[in-house]
C-alpha cells in the first residue's frame, strides 16, 4: 500500500498496535485515543486505506483545526 494519509488504518510496526490515523503531517503520524501521540510515518505501515465516508466522519468529528 501507499503512504499513511489520514483516515487510514496502519500498524504501527514497534509496537505491533493497529491505529487509526487522525492526522499525518511531515514525517509523523498521530492516531486517535488517549493519550494523544504521534509517531515516526516512516515505523507505520497502511493495512487499510480510509474511503470517502471514513474521512467524513473525521471531518465532522476530528477536524484537523482543533488539532492545532
């Protein structure tokens, strides 16, 4: 698969957890839950690409704005 984009699924290869990615901005990643994180893009591996209705419900829910 490709490079991580937001709304994907990837498994994070350190620790061996699948997460969904909330955000991807350089060379990070930050899935969703608590504690907020981030991690290396470059340790994550994309086992599902996020379809259109994933993203809106990122939109609605996590709009990047309120990361920020």
């Amino acid at each position: 698969m490709n490079e991580p984009e937001r709304g994907d699924t990837v498994r994070h290869r350190p620790s061996g957890e699948e997460w969904l990615l909330i955000r991807v901005e350089g060379d990070y990643v930050y899935p969703g839950g608590w504690p907020i994180s981030r991690a290396l893009k470059a340790d994550c591996v994309v086992v599902k690409k996020a379809d259109a209705e994933a993203i809106a419900f990122l939109d609605q829910h996590a709009p990047l704005e309120a990361g920020k």
